[in-house]
C-alpha cells in the first residue's frame, strides 16, 4: 500500500501531460464547488475526508497505469460527420467502457442505497474527473487519430498534436492557476444559463464536445501552425467548457444529494 500511494503521488507531480491537466480539472472541481447546495457540499465533503473536490480531481488519471481497464472510461471515439441522431444512436451502442456509460454508473451507484462507502468514495472521484472529461472536446473525437494525439501541430514554438494543445496547453499559456481562472470564468455566469446547463443530459455535454472536436480538426488540417490568433480565438471556449462542466458536475450532485 505505501509503494502504491508513492507512485500514486509521483504520478499526480507529472500529471501536466495529461487529460485537461491538474489546473483543468481542478477548474471544474472549484467551480463545482461554488454551486453545491448545503447538503451536497456536506454529503461530497464527508466522502473526501474534509478534503476539497479540486484535491481529487486528477485521482482518475493517477490510477490508470495500475487499473489499465479504466484507462477507456475518460473518452469516447466516434466515427465523423455524424448526424445527431447518428451520434446518439451511435453512443448509446458503444458496448466497450466509455466516458458515456461510465458517467452514467457513477451517477447510479452514487444514488444507491446499496452501494459500499469505499465505492461511493471511488465513484465520487471519478465523478468529478469524468465530467471534466466530458467537457474536453478532444475526449470526444476519433479513434483513428487516437482523439487528436497522432495530429501533429505547432502551439507557438513548441512541437506537440492536437490534443494536447487541449488537454492543457491553452489554459497553461494563460499562466494563471486553477484558482484565479475558476474565479474568472464563474463570474459571468448568470442564473438563467445555469439552469440551462444543469437540465442538459449527459448525451448534450458529449454531443457539443463532438462539435467543437470536428472543427478543431478541420482547422488543423488546414493550419496546423498555431500562435497568438488561435489562442485569441480559442481559449473562450476552453474557457466556457471549463465553467459548463464545473456548474454541470455541481448540478449532479446537488440532485444525488438534495
């Protein structure tokens, strides 16, 4: 157990290069935390030991080289040019784990009366990692690219793909921390455009994802050099993502535990 809980640490210390990175998802989580009811922030308090949600919201990534078979729950690749109704139909039927169906089971055995504290603890962790997830447009794209990583592209001077430029390039370049950029984004947000988020279902998160994912890759195919303008121009909507996923994850929870 302690060389388990060394490498989960040296892990969490090199987490930049992966998913939205630490100060993405602990945007989200610090987000979601400005939108728990009372109860909620209690019930998601008492499971983490005291411990604030933006300290486990990287945990997910943490565990992937010991529990591989989780690794496939933080995406969902899907063929192009779908249709709405292609893509839903097309999620609903993915039979291997997914980003989609994992959520879905969080969600389920959080609600459960039957579920075990230790899962309650694990599935909460997930949570919180996953909805970011869901919110990372590059989660939500194409298997023979391996979600962007294989789309090689220049982000000013420095050689990298595509979908790390969204994992956390973006919101790095900003050099600010996950604190203040939780503060900036969610100051905006009105109650009405809460509302809207929160009544979205999971599908909606995923299909906008998708959208955003095929626009990026028309883009990089046709300029695979980006610098000051495309950071101008995209990092509203990392941004927006950010805050969507922060306000949605808060919602799930203020329902599990109203």
């Amino acid at each position: 157990m302690k060389k388990y809980l060394l490498k989960t640490t040296l892990l969490l210390i090199a987490l930049p290069l992966i998913s939205w990175g630490p100060e993405g998802h602990s945007t989200v989580a610090s987000v979601a935390e400005n939108h728990l009811s009372p109860k909620a922030a209690a019930a998601v308090g008492k499971l983490l030991g005291g411990r604030h949600m933006y300290e486990v919201s990287s945990w997910a990534d943490a565990i992937k080289p010991y529990y591989p078979k989780t690794a496939p729950m933080h995406f969902l690749n899907l063929p192009d040019k779908l249709t709405y109704a292609q893509f839903v139909n097309s999620t609903k039927s993915v039979k291997e784990a997914n980003i989609y169906s994992a959520i879905l089971n969080c969600i389920r055995e959080l609600s459960a009366n039957t579920t075990s504290p230790d899962r309650r603890v694990a599935d909460l962790k997930f949570l919180i990692h996953l909805v970011g997830d869901a919110h990372q447009p590059m989660h939500v794209s194409r298997a023979k690219d391996k979600g962007g990583n294989s789309i090689l592209v220049t982000f000013f001077t420095s050689k990298t793909n595509l979908h790390s430029v969204w994992d956390g390039k973006l919101i790095q370049h900003d050099e600010g921390n996950f604190g203040k950029l939780a503060k900036k984004i969610d100051q905006n947000v009105n109650s009405a455009q809460i509302a809207k988020w929160q009544n979205d279902d999971v599908l909606t998160w995923l299909w906008e994802s998708y959208q955003i994912s095929s626009r990026l890759y028309k883009e990089a195919s046709a300029n695979p050099h980006f610098g000051a303008d495309y950071y101008n121009t995209h990092i509203s909507i990392a941004e927006n993502r950010l805050e969507a996923g922060g306000i949605r994850l808060a919602g799930i929870l203020n329902r599990i535990y109203q």
